[in-house]
C-alpha cells in the first residue's frame, strides 16, 4: 500500500503547479471554497485524558487549551496526506482500527530513540522510499501511528 501512498505523492508533486491555477474551481470552472488543511483529529478513546497526557509527553502534541487565552497545538507546515483507505486494508495493521495518524518528523532515528527509552516498541521501515522514511507504533490503546521524516530536498528541487 505504501507504494500507491508515494506513487501519489510524486503524482501530486510533480503535476500541482500544473493545476495550481484552477484550485478553487470545479472541473467545469464554477468556483468552490475549498478548506485550508486540517484544524483538529478527534476520536473517541477509552480514557481520554491518559491518552491526551501520552500523546503530549511522547509526541509533543500539546492539550486542547481549557482557555482562551492558552494557544493550541500548532504544527509546521507542510504537506498533508488525505488517502481514505479500503475496509479490508491491512495498512492499519489491527482489522478493527479504522484510522490512523501520520506525524511528520524532524529526525525518525532521534524520536525513535526517544520513544524507545520510554519503553515505547517502535519499528522503523528499513527502505527508504522517495518521499521520505516511516516508523510505526502503536498509542497505549494500541492506535496505529506513522511517524515520517519528509526526504530533505536538495537545492534546486522544486
């Protein structure tokens, strides 16, 4: 399955500027507000709290303020995949997971290593595909996770 995420990958890379002109339109030209990326994941969990404290200690991703004077978790930009996946998809691993998270990092060896010494199994993909690394793990209520460290781009890539 990995192989059709970056077949997509290299598809979208190498043909948006071509269609960079015509975001915002149908395919007849009508023009369509279109969202600007993703402002939240929400899922149900069997202790939400635990899980949020998890996710905050081992992956940096901050609580939802209880203010509004606090800010929000913010990520760095970059590219986003948006790929629903069929039912039958063994790429989630447990049959009965019916999502998964993908954060991108700065350095898959170091988070790995940071997770490891928490006690977390990381398993990190020994290929290295054109768009980058991959490791999985699992959160404590056994979600997949993907980590992705983005291929770093040499100078005069587009």
């Amino acid at each position: 399955m990995r192989k059709y995420l970056v077949l997509g990958y290299l598809i979208l890379q190498t043909t948006a500027p071509l269609f960079a002109a015509q975001a915002g339109t149908t395919q007849d030209g009508k023009p369509i507000e279109k969202v600007l990326g993703i402002g939240g994941l929400f899922f149900r969990a069997q202790d939400p709290k635990a899980l949020a404290k998890w996710y905050r200690d081992n992956l940096g991703v901050s609580l939802i303020p209880d203010n509004s004077e606090a800010s929000p978790w913010t990520q760095e930009a970059g590219p986003t995949a948006f790929a629903p996946f069929a039912m039958n998809s063994g790429y989630f691993g447990d049959p009965k997971k019916v999502w998964m998270v993908n954060f991108r990092v700065r350095d898959l060896d170091a988070m790995a290593a940071q997770l490891r010494a928490a006690g977390i199994a990381v398993k990190i993909d020994p290929r290295e595909y054109p768009n980058g690394r991959f490791a999985r793990l699992q959160d404590p209520e056994g979600n997949p996770i993907e980590l992705w460290e983005p291929k770093a781009k040499k100078p005069g890539d587009k």
